[in-house]
C-alpha cells in the first residue's frame, strides 16, 4: 500500500495509509534513495510504500524537495527536517529566548535552495518593550521587500487569522530555536492536536526541548503542519562558495553585474555589485554580515 510518514522517532515510522488508517512501520534493511547520504533515509512526508502485514516500508517514493540541515557540532552529519513540504514557517522570537538574524537567515538560504518559500512568524509579541518592538519593526521592514513574509503575533494572546490564513491548504514545516511557541502555535490552530508544550528557563533564558520527534498533522482538509524539535544551530549543507549568493533573493540577480561574473564570492573582489550595492544601502548590512559568514563558515565546506 502507499501511504505517508506522518511521525518519525528514528527507528520507527508512523505512516498514514491510502486507507486512511494509521500504521507504525519500520524499514526494511537499508533503502536509499538515490542521490540522498543523510543519516535518516525517510523523513516525515516521505510518500512511501508498505507492506501493511509485516509493517515494513519497502520504498520511497521521489521527492518534490526536503529541507536538509548539518549540526553544527557533529561534523559530516546531516539531516532531513522533512521532505515534500510547500513552505517553511520560522518561528521566531526577539527575547525569551533570542532568535539572532543570522538563523534566520540560515533557515531562509536552507528553503531558498529549493525554492521553497519561506514565512517569517515573530512569535510573543506581548514580551517586548520599546526596544525589543523597534527591532521587530526594523527586522520585518528588511524581510519583505525581499519576498520573505512577516508576522507578528502572541501564541498566547492574539488573533491568530494571520497566520492560520497562511496555512490553507499547504504543507508547512514549523522550525526554530526551542521555547519559541512552535507547539503552543499549533495548538492554538488545532485545539485537537493537544501537543505538549514546555517553559522557557529563566535561568538560561532558553527552551527546554518540549518537543522531541518530527510530526505532520493533519489541521484541515489538505492542510498540513509538521511540528518538529526546535534547533540549537543550523548549518547549511552542500553549497558551494560561488552557488550561496543565488539562496539571497536580493543578491540573486544582482551578482550577474559583478565583474568576476559568477566566480565572484562578494569578499574581496574588484567591482563587485553586491558589496556596491550593500554601500548603497541596497542590502541591508545584516543580511551581508550572515552572508559572510555562511561564505566562510566551516559547516558550509562539508
Ligand atoms: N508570553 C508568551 N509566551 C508564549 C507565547 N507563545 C508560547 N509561549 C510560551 O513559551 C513556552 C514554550 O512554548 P512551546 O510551544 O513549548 O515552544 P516550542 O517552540 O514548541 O519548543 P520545543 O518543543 O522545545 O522546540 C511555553 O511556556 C509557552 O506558553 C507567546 O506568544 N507569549
Ligand atoms: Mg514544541
Ligand atoms: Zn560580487
């Protein structure tokens, strides 16, 4: 039977089946789907094939796309978030705990390497003070202008309509660091999900890792939201020096006028467009800054 991986522990595999019924499945040996060398061979929203009396998936079938990341720390370790997905949803949030810009930004080359889009939700908009608003503000007037959509929004205490308007009839992936509001955010939209959610300490100032398997859930007819475990650190996978700049929208067209052309890596090079257009105030110095050091981070070179 074909059917889909709804929940991923590792070693086992829920897969909803055409028949609309729930089994939990492993795999059989070692399938590898061609081209793909990640530790998890299925990752959820594989379409897959089973045979559903031994509770064996026997294949994958292709992929649309995935979203891969590396740790940061284990070195030559990479992973599928998940595969077959229509948009990515950051959460994020300024304080408590804090999302830096360049994670952000990590997230965002991740999906735009795929081509899949991305939605910026800031999330516990009722914790900030003048300060910490004035940073939101800054930050989505320098998202949106370059296709990258932003929310501000309380999990807690908002309307959430803006968010939930996103989702119709989509496959999202919810990502970002733990403690954001990922699962209190899901809750809200699917009061039946019931997913556990956990405090942020006060002492670090950081989630607590509430959240520990990959999950899709079905939320509405066609629409679809995978809730996963939030993410320390993200490194990118596979990219080249020279492809990094064509994951920056606002970079993309603009490294054509570089006079190197497409060898240019926009460090040091003579008439480069983008470190001109950065001078401009064309490019916002924050977003060059990631850029820098994704073009010379270790964890890009793997
Ligand atoms: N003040 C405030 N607290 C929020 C908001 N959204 C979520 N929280 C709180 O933040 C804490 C963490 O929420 P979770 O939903 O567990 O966070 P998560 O992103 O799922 O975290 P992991 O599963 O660990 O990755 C909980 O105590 C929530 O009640 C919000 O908008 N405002
Ligand atoms: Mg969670
Ligand atoms: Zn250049």
């Amino acid at each position: 039977m074909k059917g889909i991986v709804m929940r991923s522990t590792g070693s086992w595999y829920d897969v909803r089946g055409e028949d609309g019924k729930d089994y939990e499945c492993r795999i059989r040996g070692k399938i590898r789907l061609e081209g793909i060398k990640e530790t998890n061979p299925v990752a959820v929203g594989d379409r897959v094939e089973f045979d559903e009396r031994d509770r064996m998936i026997t294949a994958i079938l292709p992929r649309d796309n995935h979203i891969l990341r590396a740790s940061i720390k284990k070195v030559g370790h990479s992973s599928v978030l998940a595969a077959n997905i229509d948009q990515v949803m950051i959460i994020a949030t300024l304080a408590f705990p804090r999302t830096s810009l360049g994670f952000i930004d990590r997230v965002c080359v991740s999906a735009e390497a795929f081509r899949i889009p991305q939605i910026i939700v800031f999330n516990k908009s009722d914790m900030l003070d003048d300060e910490g608003r004035g940073k939101l503000n800054e930050a989505m007037k320098m998202y949106t202008p370059i296709g990258i959509k932003c929310l501000s929004i309380s999990a807690l205490h908002d309307n959430i309509t803006p968010v939930t308007s996103e989702l119709q009839g989509k496959v999202t992936l919810f990502t970002g660091h733990s403690g954001v509001g990922k699962s209190t955010l899901l809750n809200r939209i699917a009061p039946h999900v019931r997913q556990k959610t956990g405090d942020v300490s006060t002492f670090t100032g950081k989630g607590t890792h509430t959240t520990t398997f990959a999950e899709m859930f079905e939320v509405g007819p066609g629409t679809r939201i995978i809730d996963t475990p939030g993410i320390r650190e993200w490194g990118l996978v596979d990219m080249t020096q020279e492809e990094l700049s064509d994951y920056f929208p606002e970079m993309r067209e603009r490294r054509l006028d570089c006079r190197f052309g497409p060898r240019c890596i926009h460090l040091h090079e003579p008439s480069c467009a983008i470190r001109a257009a950065v001078q401009a105030g064309e490019i916002a110095p924050s977003r060059y800054e990631s850029y820098v050091s994704m073009v010379t981070g270790e964890d890009r070179k793997k």
